[in-house]
C-alpha cells in the first residue's frame, strides 16, 4: 500500500483514479452497512419477539453510552427539570384465582362421624374450614332440539262448519334464522366462534362434528355463514352509520387472499379494511373487503364524515383526503416508536434510537397521567396542550438535529425522516379528548383478522369474504362494547329472522340489548 509521500509523486491522473476509488469504496461500505441493517432487521421481524418493550433497549443502551447524547452543551436556556417517575408495581406470584362468573359446585370432603366425638366425650364443634377450587369442563354438549307441531281438524264436518279457515290447523313455523335447516342460533354462533375467535377453519369444525355423530359439511357452514350474512345486511349498514355518527374515525387494512375474483389470479393480494368509531361508549368496528389498497375505498367509505380520521402513514389516506378541509388527518405516533424499536435492534450504533424510544415514552406517560385524573373535555385538552408542549419541542428539535447529522439510508435516519414527515399530523392529537398518540386501538381490533389469516389462509369467493367481514365486525363490536362474542352473536341470530319484518335493527346495537347478556362478560376480558 503506498504512502502519502509516494501518493503524491505520482502523476496527477492516478491520483484522480485513486481519490475515485477511494470514494467508491466508501460508498460500497455505507451500502454494505445498509444491507446488514437490513437483514439484520428482516431477521428480527421474522424470529424475534414482537413485543416493543422499551426494557430490551434499555439494555442494549448500557453497552452504548457513548452513542446516546445528553443534554447538548451548547444547550443556552437548559435549566433543572424535575422528572416525575411512576411508582414501582409488583405482579403477585401465584396462581391467578378463577374468574367469580364461574359456577360453583361444592364437594365436601368430611370426616367420619365417628371421628366427630372428642376422647372428653363431647362432640367436636366446626370452627373453620379449608378450600381449594378446581376447574373442571364438561365436554361439549349436542342435542337435537325436537319442534313439534300438532295438526287440528274437525272429525264431523270436516272443515265444512267452518269454511273460513283451514280444514287442518297448525302453529306456524317459528323464524328461523335459515329456515329449512337443521341450524339454530346457537348452532350457528358456535361455528361463527370457532372460525373468527378461536380460528378454527370450516374444515376442521367438520372433523369435530363428525367425532360426536353430526354430519355438516364444511360447504354446509360456509352456506350458512352466507345467508345468514345477506339477512343481516341491513344491519351492517346501520353499524357504519353508527361509525360515521361520531366525531372520530380509526382505520387500517391489512392484507387477505380471495379466491376467484374477477381478472385477478387466485395467489393475488387483496385487501380487508378496517373502520373504527362511534361516540366514546358506543364503539363499532366495521371490516369490509376491498380489491385493492387504492384511495378510492377511503375516500368513498369516509364521503358522509366529518371530524379526526386517524391512521398510520400511508399515502392513500392522504389522497383520499385532498380537498376534505372537513375531516383533519391524525397520525400515529405508535407508527414512528416502532421504526426507531426496529432500528434499535437492526444497527450496530443504536444510541439515537434508544434515546428517540426514551423521548416517544414521555408522550404517554403524560397521557396516562392525565386519563386517570377524570377530567371535563375542556380541562383535559389545556392540560394535555401544556404538559405536552416542552416535551413536543424538545423531541421536533432533536429530530431536526438528528436530520442534518445521521445518513438518511440508515435505518435510524429512516425513522428520522418518517417522524418529520408525520410530525405535523401526529401533533393535530391534542385537540380532541378521544384521540389519543397513536392508532393503537384499530390496530388491536385488526390483529385477530391476522391471526385468523394463518390458519383459513384465504376466502373461497368475494362473497365468503363480505361475509367473513361481516362476521368480524359482529365479534369485535361485542368484544369493544364488553360483550361475550358468543352470546351476542346467539342474540343476533335469534333476532334478526323478527327484526327483519319490523325493520327495526337499531335494536340489535350492543347498547340497546337487555341487560342479562350485557352481564356475559367475557372471561378473557376479565
């Protein structure tokens, strides 16, 4: 390798070809750096636990001092701050007690009588007792439900004393909500349950049916589930009215392959939106299938609403909201704390990412803070615009710094760039009590869609997807308004073939329900 010395006898054209190389391989070394953060980053995504908790950083960050910058000295207005620090919890070890919903049945393991007596001669008097619980299950239960008809007719004259009505007489047939089958309401809320709570295919419901002596289908099911779905059609317009009555809206989408769909192959990608609103104790989530990701579903979904519609960052909320000076676009601050988490994780200097995950936690504790104080709409906006203004300044200033000092191709530099992008959209947050930093809530309602996906893996048709939709949406609104999925959907399945005459749908809404299902908590939730 030569020298400086000798680098410079050298003729003037070497040189440039040296000084280019050397650039070169510069370049090639911030390319390799990129590509091993991202690997790095796919490796994580693909393996590791998907948990963002802040404590796994904070351990990385006690190997990286260095990288995390203090209080810039060139700070001129730092002065001292007082930081409040939440209080220590600690989980009770042990096993959890049984939910008291739960029945109880009791055993009672006595002694003998003849133990009963004491040597003295008296007879020994109960002064305490001992108790353990222990679960136990009965298997599942099937029966056949026998309805019986009694016909009528008149054995003299049959039918000729009374020409106005029928010579034989008989009950009606009760509704039904898929008349001429053998399914009842809580036949058809247990196969609903088990496909979009416990994720189990129509498939392998066939195999457990056929283990207790009942022969149905899977095409039986997925029959049912379809009718069952244009009855309740009504309904599910209704429910988005109801989203779209309030003043803030939530969405998201994710992905979902659908069998034959027009002049599109089967291994293509389609999408489920979600939509989540109403006011604050009247929550609706609505999930819709759509061919494709475009604006155009947003935009014709959100045509009726005005108010906050809050999503992560992807540009097509963004054009399907050009020219709606009636709607504000919120952002997601959960969207950008991932990207620095997945930074923290993916490159070999990492301080900058932890400290932004440190920053990005202030927000929260601020809002958990003042959630639990109770207050009026009005005094919590002023307390959350004021608690959060220094804390907003300080992390706008530190991205803005971090912008101009930190490689934009770098999977730090990235989250920085996001964050500036979305900074004016996450802010808009503080003006309305139900919003909150991020997007979490529709997020949650969508993840057992996702759970759901790895196991049916695809819908059969465009229609089983509408109605697979539908059949989410019915869950999940029970799950946002406490309900036990299972008991509500009984009550809807029982309703809805009466409803349908009167028209009256509204009364199918969790809130308008007796109050002896809105006691069917779900011990889940519990």
């Amino acid at each position: 390798m030569l020298s400086a010395a000798e680098i410079e006898q050298l003729p003037d054209a070497v040189k440039t070809h040296i000084t280019a190389l050397d650039s070169r391989l510069a370049e090639r070394e911030l390319e390799i750096e990129d590509l091993q953060e991202q690997l790095k980053l796919a490796r994580f995504r693909k393996f590791a636990r998907t948990s963002e908790s802040a404590s796994d950083l904070l351990q990385t960050m006690l190997f990286e001092e260095s990288q995390v910058a203090s209080t810039p000295a060139d700070d001129t207005d730092a002065t001292d701050t007082v930081t409040t620090v939440t209080s220590h919890t600690r989980k009770k070890r042990g096993r959890k007690p049984l939910s008291d919903d739960l029945p109880r049945v009791d055993v009672i393991h006595d002694i003998p009588e003849d133990e009963k007596h004491c040597g003295c001669g008296h007879e020994l008097s109960k002064i305490d007792e001992e108790v353990s619980e222990k679960l136990k299950t009965i298997p599942e239960q099937f029966f056949v439900e026998r309805h019986i008809r009694p016909k009528y007719a008149c054995r003299k004259c049959e039918g000729s004393g009374d020409e106005d009505k029928p010579v034989f007489r008989i009950a009606p047939v009760p509704p039904s909500i898929i008349p001429k089958s053998i399914v009842t309401p809580e036949l058809l809320a247990f196969i609903i349950q088990n496909k979009f709570v416990d994720h189990l295919p129509f498939y392998r419901q066939e195999k457990r049916f056929e283990r207790v002596g009942a022969r149905i289908s899977r095409q039986d099911m997925s029959n049912w589930q379809q009718k069952a779905y244009e009855l309740l059609k009504p309904f599910k317009t209704l429910m988005k009215a109801q989203i779209l009555s309030g003043s803030v809206v939530q969405m998201d989408e994710t992905t979902v392959q659908v069998m034959n769909e027009e002049e599109k192959s089967n291994t293509s990608k389609s999408y489920m939106w979600l939509a989540r609103g109403g006011p604050p104790d009247k929550k609706v989530v609505d999930y819709e299938y759509h061919r494709s990701r475009g604006s155009d579903y947003a935009k014709n979904y959100l045509k009726e609403f005005s108010g906050y519609l809050q999503t992560d960052g992807y540009v097509g909320y963004e054009t399907a909201l050009k020219n709606r000076n009636d709607i504000v676009h919120v952002g997601c601050m959960a969207h950008i704390r991932r990207k620095f988490f997945e930074a923290g994780k993916s490159s070999k200097k990492a301080g900058s990412a932890h400290e932004a995950v440190s920053k990005i936690a202030k927000f929260y504790r601020i809002e958990k803070e003042l959630r639990s104080l109770d207050l009026l709409d009005e005094e919590f906006i002023s307390e959350r615009k004021a608690r959060i203004a220094p804390v907003a300044k300080d992390f706008k200033a530190w991205l803005d710094k971090k912008a101009l000092s930190i490689r934009p191709t770098s999977a730090t530099g990235q989250a920085v760039s996001y964050a500036l992008s979305q900074w004016d959209k996450i802010m808009k947050y503080l003006e309305h009590p139900q919003l909150t930093p991020d997007n979490n809530s529709s997020e949650n309602a969508i993840r057992p869609f996702v759970l759901g996906r790895k196991n049916w893996l695809f819908s059969g048709s465009p229609q089983g997807a509408e109605s697979s939709c539908f059949m989410f949406s019915l869950i999940e609104t029970a799950r946002q308004n406490g309900l036990n999925p299972y008991g509500y959907l009984v009550h809807v399945f029982t309703r809805a073939p009466e409803i349908a005459l009167s028209g009256k749908w509204e009364e199918l809404l969790p809130w308008n329900i007796k109050d002896e299902l809105l006691e069917m908590k779900s011990i889940l939730q519990a």
